[in-house]
C-alpha cells in the first residue's frame, strides 16, 4: 500500500526494555518515483496532537520487534488514516540527524548514548537544550561539473554551522536517484526549527554547481541554484 503524506523518523533509545524517544525529525523528499531525502529538520513543526501519534506508533513499533539496548531510527508517514510505520532499524538515524541535528537541538549525544549501550551502560540521554536544526542537501543538474561557486557565501549565512560540497569541476554529477547521488550540504540552527529550515534554504541558496551534460555533438548547460 501506498502511503501519501509528510515523512518523518523518530530517534529513540531503548533500554532495560525502557524506549525514550529523543527526536522527531520532519524529512523533506523529492516526491515520485525516488523519494530521496533532501532535508530534515528538528524538532518537528507539525501539531502537537499528531506528533503524538507518530511517537506513539514509533515506540510501539520498537516494543514489537523487541528492540533493547540500542538506539533505533524509526521511519514512518502520515497517511490519510494516521502514522504508518515504513522502515524500523536498531541504529542510529543518517543523514546527518544523529551527529548534528540532534546535539544541536537538544543536546544530546546519541554517538555516545550508542557507545554506552554496547558498553552494557545507562545511556545520558537528557535534554540540555531545546533549538531547532535543520540540513539541506546540495543538488545538482546531471552532468560534468564545469563551476562551483558560493560555497564561502554560504558559510557566512546567519546560522550556519556547515557546509560541505563535494564535487568539484572535472565531477560527474549523477542522477538524483538515491542517498549516494547527494553531493554536498548546509547544517544550520537556530532558535526554532521554523527559523532554522529558512536559514538552511537561504544558504543553500547560495550555492551554485554549473554542470554540463554531453549528448552526441549537442552541450546542454545547466545552473541549479539549489
């Protein structure tokens, strides 16, 4: 079945059979066909009422599957009739949610929540902080990189923590198919995660990779200020 509606994930950690979740993440996809995650942000901007919902169909989801003693990355959709769970996994979330957004926004180490579960430890999972974070990643139009540029612009953005491009001319850029065909993005925080995703933008904006895509004797240029 087909589930149409927002995407999140749920960062939680269980232990001694306890599961506390730490995060809701609110995903940004490319929609049909792929769905690749192009952005995140925390915590999640949605009404109260219906981020309930979603925590609590995620941690039901960890007890059902016995998860304990490991952190677990819960992906799910708001359909029509409520939060579908898509994917379960007892690991940390990528993407960036786990090392960035998640310490910036609540100040929570989950590296080493992780490292103290397998240790047979209590995790320190307390929040010190509540902000918000947001990630946007870089895109490109397929082809051969012929420029980049705007990379420091972007660094000096209000809110800016990182920024990372990783294609360089000479690079082929790949269809945006999956999570390996990313090629670069901008972390930002904030003091909420409305402000946060607009600073992510706004830098992002900054940022633009010319490529050029060879057809036969035919060059197409493309700019994609995205």
């Amino acid at each position: 079945e087909f589930i149409d509606g927002p995407e999140f994930s749920v960062e939680t950690v269980t232990f001694n059979g306890e599961t506390t979740v730490v995060a809701v993440t609110d995903k940004l996809t490319t929609g049909h066909p792929y769905f690749v995650e192009v952005g995140h942000s925390q915590p999640s901007r949605f009404p109260a009422e219906q981020v309930a919902s979603i925590i609590d169909i995620a941690v039901r989801g960890v007890q059902a599957l016995g998860i304990d003693e490991a952190p677990s990355h819960v992906e799910i959709r708001l359909g029509a009739d409520g939060p579908r769970v898509i994917e379960i996994g007892a690991r940390l979330g990528g993407g960036f949610i786990t090392s960035h957004l998640v310490p910036s926004s609540t100040g929570v180490d989950m590296i080493r929540a992780a490292i103290s579960l397998a240790l047979g430890k209590a995790p320190d999972i307390r929040p010190t902080h509540f902000r918000g974070a947001a990630v946007r990643f870089v895109k490109a139009a397929p082809g051969v990189v012929r420029k980049v540029s705007g990379v420091d612009a972007a660094r000096e953005c209000t809110g800016t923590r990182v920024v990372d491009v990783q294609v360089a001319p000479g690079d082929e850029v790949k269809p945006l198919v999956d999570a390996t065909c990313r090629i670069g993005h901008v972390i930002c925080d904030a003091d909420d995660p409305l402000t946060a995703v607009a600073l992510a933008e706004n830098a992002l904006r900054k940022i633009s990779i010319e490529t050029e895509k060879v057809q036969g004797c035919i060059q197409e240029k493309r700019d994609e200020r995205r």
